[in-house]
C-alpha cells in the first residue's frame, strides 16, 4: 500500500475546512454590503453599515480563537499520547470524572490532571466547563518549562 494511500485526512478536520470556508465567503459578501452602506448619505444606514463591517471583524476573531484553542489543545493531546499516556481508569463516567477532578484538585498546577479533567467533563456532557479545564491546561502548560 503506498503512503499516499494510507493518509486520510480526519473527519472533524474537513468540517472545520468547510465551516471556515463558508464563514468566509459570508464574511465577504457581508463586508462588502457593509462598505456600500458606509457610502449611504444618511447616518442611520451608515451607522447599520459600520455594524454589518464590525460583525466580520467579530467573527473572524471568534474562529481564529475557535483555531488555536482545537490546535493547542490537539497538541497537549498528543504530547499524552506520545508519552504513553494510561486509559481511564476504569468504571462509570462519573467515576471517571471523580478521579480526574480529586487529580486536579492534588496537582492544580499540572497542566496534565487539567486535560485530562476537561476530557472527563465533555465525556459526561458539559462541555462549557471541559473547555475551561482545557483551557487552563493549556494556559499551565504554556507556562511550564519545555511543558514538563
């Protein structure tokens, strides 16, 4: 089997290509219509243009953001992997979840415990709160000498 022929390329990585590339092309079509209303005599249509100009901005920020937070994360991810990170312990979620949080409880400076806490909170569903534990992994493991 050639090389070319076992790389695929993942799932998740083709929607978020297709996602940002329509958000792209709305993007423009909306900044361009925000610009023609920038050029309105009147200053409530100039006024909704420079709100329709701005919403791109946001936008664009909100994905980058989005971008760096899957890639940072995907890289601590990987650094587990690499270091033969262990399965999770087993049993129920909960339990899971019980380990992972009494482990970032004993170490909160380990940006290891804190992955691996935020993976148990969006295995049990909630992920608002598995996104700030990766989060502050990431922040941790940013601020760790060569992230040991």
């Amino acid at each position: 089997m050639s090389s070319s022929a076992r790389f695929r390329i993942p799932r998740a990585l083709l929607v978020v290509v297709l996602v940002v590339a329509v958000l792209g092309f709305y993007i423009v079509l909306l900044g361009i219509r925000g610009v023609t209303l920038l050029g309105d005599p009147r200053w409530v249509v100039k006024g909704l243009g420079l709100g329709i100009v701005l919403l791109p901005v946001v936008g664009v920020a909100i994905v980058v953001e989005e971008l760096r937070f899957g890639r940072a994360a995907q890289r601590l991810g990987q650094v587990l992997d690499d270091a033969g990170e262990p399965a999770p312990p087993a049993g129920d979620p909960q339990h899971v979840f019980d380990v992972r949080r009494t482990e970032a409880e004993q170490a909160p400076d380990d940006w290891r415990a804190w992955y691996r806490l935020g993976v148990a909170y969006g295995a049990a569903g909630d992920v608002g709160r598995g996104r700030r534990a990766v989060r502050k992994a990431i922040a941790l493991e940013a601020r760790t000498p060569s992230g040991r």
